[in-house]
C-alpha cells in the first residue's frame, strides 16, 4: 500500500522567497496494511478486548464511558446502557429510570412512559403537578407523561376565560397565547 504525503517547504533565498509543495511516497510494509485492516469489522464479530463494532462505518471502536455519545447498549462500557443518545450507568429494570415495555414494569408509583423516545419508568404526577398533555403531535410522541397519582385528575385550576376570536391572522395569534396559558393552568388536582 502506498501513501503520499505533501508538504508546503518555505525556502528563502535572495530574491525574497519561495514556496513549493514536495511529495514522498512511502510504502507500507505487511504489518502496517494488517493493523489497517484490523480496524474494520463485521456485525457479529468480535473486535477485541475493550471495542465493539460499530456497525453504520464497519470499524471496531473503544467503548465508550459515561454520558458519551452511543447509538446502542454494546456501543457503552461494562455495567452502562445507551439511553437518550448518551451511555450511563444501568439502572435496573422495575426501578425509576429503569426501561419498562409496560406499566406492570415500573413500581406502583410509576408508569411507564417515553422519555426522548425511549420507554422509561417515569413517577406519576403528584398534586398541583402540570398535568397537560398534548391531543398529539412530536411533543406527545417524544415525551409522555404519566397520569396524576391516585385519587387525583388532571383538570383546570381556576374556570378557563373564553376568548372571542378575531378575523385573519392576529386572531389566531391571540388563539394560540390564550391556549398556551389555559394549558398551564392545568393541575393535578383531587376527585370531586
């Protein structure tokens, strides 16, 4: 295998100097192309102690160590699970923050909901906690929340104002701000 590697020279001479690329090639011998090849990898195949495959670029990489980057559990050290984009220490299902499929995974004062994606053990809404959930939408489906605990409702504070809307554009401005506040006006509060 040959490389080539360019350099930029400065030579000064009398007339106030000169600059010009020099090329070397130089030839690698069999054990340097063996330790290039050795850096690529298949799904399935080990890379060694200390890397996995990261499968997306076909290269064996280190694993990597808390709150770093990581697209699966293999990609994160020993005892750590890739969540959220990022490797932390595993959390054991059936506890909060544990990943559950199911309410019946979490414990009794959890449920289990999506967090950035990810179904996690989340705490149920205690009283006077913000309530609203979204009818739908990237917000709803990234981030759930869990129903208030029981014996509570997630309901209005206080009687909500109704706005009478406006033609064209301004209404529906003064539609969106009024709903953003009403939303936040909604608690958990108790049962009736």
């Amino acid at each position: 295998m040959n490389f080539t590697n360019r350099a930029l020279i400065d030579e000064t001479d009398s007339s106030g100097g000169k600059s010009h690329y020099q090329s070397e090639t130089t030839s690698s011998g069999p054990d340097e192309s063996r330790e290039i090849n050795s850096m690529s990898c298949q799904s399935g195949k080990p890379c060694g102690r200390g890397k996995f495959c990261d499968n997306h670029y076909g290269k064996c990489e280190r694993v990597k160590r808390r709150g770093d980057f990581c697209r699966e559990d293999n990609h994160c050290q020993r005892k750590h699970e890739c969540v959220f984009g990022r490797c932390r220490k595993e959390v054991p299902k059936g506890q909060e923050g544990g990943r559950c499929s199911e309410d019946a995974d979490c414990p009794e004062e959890n449920c289990c909901a999506r967090q950035h994606g990810e179904f996690i053990c989340k705490p149920r809404l205690r009283r006077f906690s913000n309530c609203f959930v979204p009818a739908g939408g990237l917000d709803y489906s990234l981030n759930e929340q869990c129903p208030c605990e029981d014996g509570f409702v997630c309901q209005y504070e206080m009687p909500v104002r109704t706005t009478t809307p406006t033609s064209g554009t301004r209404g529906a401005k003064n539609e969106w701000f009024q709903f953003t506040a009403d939303t936040a006006l909604m608690r958990c509060q108790p049962i009736i």
